[in-house]
C-alpha cells in the first residue's frame, strides 16, 4: 500500500446538512494542496441520511473511507476509530459541522512540516457557544490546568494535526474513557498552535447535549487528576475536625454550665452536614471506581457495523488484505 501524506478524520453524528458541503470544502482544499490523502468518516450512528450520503462519496471518491459503528458510541470513541485505521503520515481531526473551517488544514499542515508533532487550533473567539456554554467551557479549562499535573492548552477542541508518530502513542494508549485532547498533551513531543475564529455550527443540531459534555469533563478531570479523591479526604478530615470541637463544646457546657445545649438544630445540622460530605465523598470515589470497572471489563471501545477500509487491527497487527 502506498503511503499517504494526509488522513482526515471526520466523527458524524446526524450531519446531513454539513456533509456535502464538508466534503466540497476538503476536497477542494486537497486538490489545491496536492497533497496525497484520504479522508475518513466515522459515522457514529447517526438517525438521519449520513451514512447513505457517505456511502454515495465513497463511490464516487476512492480517497474516501467510512466506517460505521453499530449504534452511537460518542465523539472522542469515533475519532478514536478514525485514529485506528487511518494510515496517513499526517492526521487531521475535524469536526462535521464546520465550526473549524476546513481551509484551516492547509496552515496546520504548512506550521506541522516545519517540525511539530502537534499543531492544534486554538480558538480566538468562539461565537457558536451560549452563555452558560461559553463559562462552564471557561471554568472546566480553568480547574482542569489547577488539578492536573498536565497543561492542556486552553480554548482548543480536538481539531489538530498530528504525526504519525503520536497517533501510534495514541493509539497504544488502551484506556477506555477517552479524553484525546488531554492524552496528546500528556504525551508531549514538540507541540504548537495556530490561532483561529470558531464559527457556529453551520446547520443541524448540536450531537453534544449537556449531558455528553458533562461526562466529557468529567472524563477529562478524572483521568488526569486524583485531587477529587484526595478533596474527599480533605472534606473528611474538616468535617471530622469540626464535630470534635461540637463534642468539646457540648461536653463544656454539659459540665460546667449545667446549662445542656438545647440539642435539636446544632444535632440537626451537623447530621446533614456530615451526612452530605460522606456521600459526596462516595460519590467521588464511586465516579473513580466507575471509571475502573470500565477499563477492567476490557469491552472493546467500539463495534462496527460495517467500513471499506480493508486494514484491519488485531492485536495491535496490521492485517493488510490487499
Ligand atoms: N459527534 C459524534 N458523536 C456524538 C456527538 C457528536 O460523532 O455523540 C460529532 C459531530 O457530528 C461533530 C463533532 O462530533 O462532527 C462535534 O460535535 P458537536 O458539534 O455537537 O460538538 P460541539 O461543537 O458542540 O462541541
Ligand atoms: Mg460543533
């Protein structure tokens, strides 16, 4: 098989709108950079007409792949896939919305070769977020650069390129609850960025509900920090600090003031008060112990329903059918 410059990797998820349009724009983009390529859609079981309009591209196209996943497994699992399979020495991530302007893959390639592993696409101002969005985006960067030993570069998505030889890391790194953008910064390697306007989403509806994000950040912070666990040891010895001096107290006027307290509010109040800590401790350690259940099953991140790409990993082999 012969090597290709450039993969494109593309997660899908109800895009109907946006995919002939991407496809124009990177093919379009391709041709003017004349580079060699392939462009992979990842269709992560989409409820609309996707997946016919990908399979409509691929026989047209025979740079373009898909693979398609037997119902949806979320976004960083479909670029995960993408990752897998593709064979590109340079791997673009993209979103299917057009948020991250296509033409962008141009300047992240030209910054790369100059002697990156990673170029990722740092957002200048984004216009696509609402209010609650935009600050619950701003206080996750903000506590994730606090808490984790790791910097992970703020306002960036998934939209980057990367050399091969950190997708190969990348893909190495087996864990289960994906959270890319931290993991590349994990890894490190010569890192840089390009400064970009994020659009809004040029049609359809967001794939990500608050829900996903929330599970997205939480993914984010749990498997790059262990200061949620050690928060509830800290919780618990504050609490367990506090109610020793309630006991003195009570044991003081108990004794000495022959005036015993009256009981009911402060025995109320620190029965809730302790009772909150202790389960917002086990909820904490219940999220970590969630996480290792998850990777101890060793399910596999995806199952597919069916793809053109005849590479198949094994393994970590490559069977080459053709
Ligand atoms: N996406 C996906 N699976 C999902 C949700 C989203 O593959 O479960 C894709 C979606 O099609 C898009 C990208 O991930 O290409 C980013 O999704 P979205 O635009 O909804 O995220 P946001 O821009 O709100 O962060
Ligand atoms: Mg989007």
């Amino acid at each position: 098989m012969k090597p290709i410059e450039l993969s494109v990797i593309i997660p899908i998820f109800n895009e109907e709108l946006n995919i002939p349009t991407l496809y124009e724009r990177i093919n379009r983009l391709m041709k003017h950079m004349g580079v060699s390529h392939e462009i992979i859609f990842i269709n992560d079981g989409s409820k609309d007409s996707s997946i016919f309009l990908i399979k409509k591209i691929c026989s047209s196209d025979s740079t373009v792949k898909f693979i398609d996943f037997s119902r949806n497994f979320g976004h960083q699992i479909a670029v995960s896939a993408g990752l897998e399979h593709c064979i590109g020495q340079y791997v673009v991530i993209i979103d299917a919305d057009l948020q991250d302007p296509p033409e962008l893959i141009k300047d992240l390639y030209e910054k790369i070769v100059k002697g990156f592993d990673v170029v990722y696409a740092k957002r200048r101002s984004r216009k696509d977020k609402s209010f609650i969005k935009k600050s619950g985006y701003k206080l996750f960067y903000k506590i994730l650069s606090k808490i984790s030993q790791i910097e992970i570069p703020m306002d960036t998505g998934d939209f980057r390129i990367m050399k091969r030889n950190v997708v190969n890391e990348l893909i190495m790194m087996a864990e289960n609850n994906k959270f890319l953008r931290g993991q590349i910064a994990w890894l490190g390697f010569e890192q840089a960025y390009i400064e970009y306007d994020r659009d809004v989403r040029a049609a359809g509806e967001p794939g990500y509900s608050y829900r996903k994000l929330f599970r997205l950040a939480l993914d984010g912070i749990i498997s790059f920090s262990n200061m949620p666990l050690r928060l509830a040891t800290i919780l618990g010895f504050l609490v367990f600090f506090l109610s020793l001096i309630l006991i003195c107290y009570t044991l003081y006027s108990y004794f000495f003031n022959s005036l015993t307290p009256q009981g009911w509010a402060s025995l109320m109040i620190s029965i809730l008060f302790i009772g909150g800590i202790q389960l917002l401790s086990i909820g904490i350690i219940g999220e970590y112990i969630g996480r290792i259940q998850n990777e101890v099953r060793k399910r596999p991140l995806y199952v597919l329903k069916d793809t053109n790409i005849v590479k198949k990993y094994h393994d970590n082999l490559i069977i080459d059918n053709t």
